[in-house]
C-alpha cells in the first residue's frame, strides 16, 4: 500500500526528470510562439474592424469585403493551429508523455 508523500514523491521525481523537461521545452516551444502569433492576428482583425473601416469596408467580390475575408480567415487559422499542434504533438510531446506514464506505472506497481 502506497501513501499520499510516496505518491507525491513519483511525481516530483517525474517532474524533476530530464524527459520532464525536455517535454516541457518542446510543449512551451510550439505553444508560446503560436499564441503569440495567434493573438496579433486576432488584435490585427479587431483593430482594423474598429479603426480601419474604410478598408475592412472595401469590396473584394460581389458584397463580400475585407471584414468577411478576414473573419473566415480566424476561423480557418483556428483550425490549422489545431491540426498543426495535433501533428506536433503526436510526433513531439506524446512519445515522451508515454514513456514517462510508463515509468510512473512501473514505479506505482
């Protein structure tokens, strides 16, 4: 029978751990720099919608104008940042998450 502290402990040896790190390194790698990039693209869209008018006004084709090209465009740039980090993670992040479950398995048991 394991206690809470020995439980505890796996854990904070887990997180001490070079694969912990090298995890964390590649996850904060990928994330920070493309929630960065994603949230200037969305502060661009919204500064322009209210500063721009004139521009995000003007007509591309038909009744369709600049506002609706770039509010499709969040929506697809939303969904490619979640299948690009879908790639990334299941070629970067999940190998080591699954060799680190399986040590605190194997520790656990």
């Amino acid at each position: 029978m394991t206690t809470r502290h020995q439980e505890t402990t796996i854990y904070e040896q887990i997180q001490a751990s070079p694969r912990f790190q090298e995890l964390r390194k590649k996850f904060r790698s990928w994330t920070f720099p493309m929630t960065v990039a994603f949230l200037a693209w969305y502060l661009l869209y919204v500064l322009l919608s209210g500063f721009a008018r004139g521009f995000m006004a003007a007509k591309v084709l038909g009744n369709i104008n600049v506002a609706m090209i770039f509010g499709i465009l969040q929506f697809v740039s939303t969904f490619l940042i979640a299948w690009a980090y879908s790639r990334h993670a299941a070629s970067k992040l999940d190998p080591i998450a699954e060799e680190l479950r399986h040590e605190v398995e194997g520790k656990n048991s």
